[in-house]
C-alpha cells in the first residue's frame, strides 16, 4: 500500500490514523451527505475540517486532491486492489461507499440504476436549485432588486420538492422500504431549505405532507444529528 504521506494533501492534514479513510469536509449540505453515510455504514474514518473562512479548499495541497476546490473529499488507504484511492464530488464518494460496503444500493441492476437516477435528480436539480435559492433569498441576492433571479430559484425548488413529494407517496424512503444513498443525498438539503436558508414559507414545504414525514424519519436515524456536525465547525 502506497504510504499516506506520499499525497500532498496530508502534508496540511497530517493523518493521525493512516489505516483509516480520510475525509476533508465540512458540514454544508454536501458535506453532511458523506459523513451520515460515514456513521451509517459504520467505516473507520478521520475527519479533517477545511474552513472555507481561512480558504482552506483553495491551497494547493487541497487542490492537490481536489483540483474543483470543493467539498467534500476523501482519501481512502484501502482503496481497489488494496490502492489508496482519491475521490470528490459527493455522489461519487456515496456510490464509492455503498458499492465498498455493500449497503444503501440495491444489488439488483434495475433497483441500482434508479437508486442512482434520484441521486442524479440531486446532484443535478435539488442541490444546486437549492443552493441558488439561498443565495437569492438569504445571501447577497437580497440586495439585488430585480427579483427574477428569486423568484425563478424559488419556483424552481417548490417544483424539485413536488416531485419528491409525488415520489414519496406510499413509500417510506425514496426507494420504497429501503434506505439509500438517494434519502442520504437529499435530506441535508432540505434541513437546509427550512434551517440555514429559511425558506421554507417561500417553497410551500408545510403543503408537502410527504416530504415532511419522510425527513423526520430521515432525521430520527441515529446517524443523522451526529453528521451534521462532522468536522466539527471551529
């Protein structure tokens, strides 16, 4: 096994425990996505805080690992073949993981490719429509008075949530009765929507019955509060 310490990125995050995956994270949404599934699936991990404040995600040792300077990232020792294997963009790292593990996606082709479609959908629609919702809403878009910009983020998530609410009828998780990387990929967004971003009265969360029961549940895991801290912020 190639020795830790042969990645740049170790030199500013020196790994205390080498034999453990590495992740370098923060709890934002996406962040938060591969530390629940971190405690989910029980792996071995040391967490290293990257504080955006201090423009950690922009030195050269992070950018070493991740040249798209975002969170989050890991660094596996026990990757394929017994390599260490480097890894970012949150989806990815979640397939990663459960495909390691053997958990949160389905083994069956069908079940599998549309575990991953919705995790897709995320990837693509709820995070990133969320994410411009907050920056319009709560962030320096407020300031903007051309409210187009708003309010086509705002219609836009109050879509995305329709169609996971339509989903959510007469299921328990995205997937029917099983927990997967598809729920672990979208609560952290919607604890966002309604938390950080307080936006809920403009996207109509109270009228999506379905989504609200299913984040609940997604919040009453065990592993759910705990992740939303992994790194602890400074």
């Amino acid at each position: 096994m190639t020795n830790l310490a042969d990645f740049p990125i170790t030199r500013k995050w020196p790994a205390q425990h080498p034999d453990r995956l590495q992740l370098y994270s923060l709890p934002t949404p996406n962040g938060i996505k591969v530390s629940a599934m971190l405690l989910e699936t029980g792996l071995p991990y040391e967490a290293h805080l990257v504080d955006f404040a201090s423009n950690d995600q922009m030195t050269p040792e992070f950018l070493s690992l991740n040249p798209n300077n975002k969170i989050p990232a890991i660094l596996d020792p026990n990757g394929p073949g017994g390599r260490p294997l480097a890894l970012w963009e949150s989806g990815a790292i979640l397939i990663y993981l459960a495909e390691k593990t053997g958990r949160f996606l389905s083994p069956d082709p069908a079940l599998r490719h549309e575990t991953i479609q919705w995790l897709m959908w995320q990837m693509g629609g709820l995070g990133p429509m969320s994410g411009q919702l907050g920056f319009f809403h709560k962030f320096a878009g407020r300031d903007y008075e051309d409210r187009r910009p708003f309010e086509r983020y705002r219609d836009e998530v109050r879509r995305l949530l329709g169609v996971l609410d339509q989903r959510l009828d007469g299921r328990e998780w995205i997937m029917g009765s099983d927990y997967s990387i598809a729920d672990i990929a979208c609560w952290p967004w919607l604890r966002t929507i309604s938390g950080f971003y307080e936006a809920s009265e403009h996207v109509d969360l109270a009228s999506r019955k379905n989504v609200l029961r299913w984040f609940e549940a997604c919040m009453a895991r065990p592993a759910s509060t705990p992740a939303t801290n992994i790194p602890p912020r400074p």
